[in-house]
C-alpha cells in the first residue's frame, strides 16, 4: 500500500523577473488553497492525502503544473475552482479529472 | 505511461535553527549529487528520470528522506555512496535499493 493514497506535487517553481514560472501564475494560491481544503476534508496524512511544494516539475509550458502520485495524473489548472474540483473528484472520491488533464506532449 | 519513468522527489524542508530538518542533514548535497549524477548517466529527461526538490514530505522521523515515483519507494540515505547506489540500482536498472527503504511505520 502507498503512504500517501494521493501524493500531490506542485511547481512553486520562481524564475527570474521577465521569465514566465508557476510561481508567477498562482501556483501558491492554488498549493494553499489545495492544502487547506484537503485539511478541511479530513483527507490529510498517511493513508491519505498529502500535498507538497515542488521545485521545477519541467514541464513548464503547461504550467501551472501539479502531478499526483502514485496515479502519474498530470494536472494544469486556472483557478480555485479547478482546485476544488481536483481535491473533490480525485483526492477525496478517486475520480480524475479529465479536464484538466495536462496533454502528454507537453513538456518543457 | 508515465511521463517519467522515475520520478525522484528530495526533501529540502528546512526549518529554524534547533530543529532537525532534511536540509541540516544532507539532503541539499544528496540532491545535487544525484541530479548530476542521472544528467552524467544520460538518464534525465522525459521516458527518463526527473530529479526534484520538494518541501517537507512528512516522514522526518526518518530524515533525510527521498521518494521515487510512480514505484512509491520510499529511501533513507547517508552519504553520496548510498544515493550512487540509488541511482545505479533503482534509477537506471529498475532495482529497488532494499538496504536504504525507510521502514512502512516512520512518520513525522
């Protein structure tokens, strides 16, 4: 069995002002929000959730990125809505969402 | 399949001084280490291995700690022959490294 059923990794990646990076398109706003919704489900810890900050998940021309494990989901999202919908229909129920699914030819 | 073949995630938490973290034990050199060690294997990249930073993976009890996904194998380590070892092994030849798994029941 997996420590973690879900293990969520998001680039908090910061590049350089004048370079695009995760960190300058809400990625703390979505790793924060994520981590406490997660909290807020009772999700949270071994045999459940965990969500981590991440360097460079290299596949920055879809970001912002997140990867859950041990399920291999790449995700790219907007919004705290898109958040919610993640934690809701994957991490709380098992269903990934399609929608938000990062395409398999994006890389760096 | 996965994006990565191997997807290694370094804890570099690191937290006030007096506290143990990954980051005063190591875990910043191991990460560098092995980071050059998958680039001079010819191994990093997509289908390939990805080397990443992360924050606190919340198993310190067993620190310095590092995950490799989607295999969900869970390492302690030591010094730069024990991440050799884990690059050679597991990284390259798809060989868990028993000797350096961190035991099921180590948390926080």
């Amino acid at each position: 069995m997996s420590y973690f059923r879900h293990h969520i990794f998001f680039c908090l990646n910061e590049r350089p002002a004048g370079q695009a990076s995760c960190a300058h398109n809400g990625a703390q706003d979505a790793f924060d929000h994520c981590k406490a919704r997660v909290k807020a489900e009772g999700l949270a810890g071994p045999g459940g959730v965990r969500v981590n900050k991440a360097g460079c998940l290299d596949r920055c021309a879809g970001g912002p990125v997140a990867v859950v494990y041990p399920d291999e989901t790449w995700y790219t999202f907007v919004d705290r809505e898109d958040i919610d919908e993640i934690v809701e229909s994957h991490l709380k129920n098992g269903r990934p969402v399609e929608r938000l699914m990062l395409p398999p030819d994006i890389g760096r």
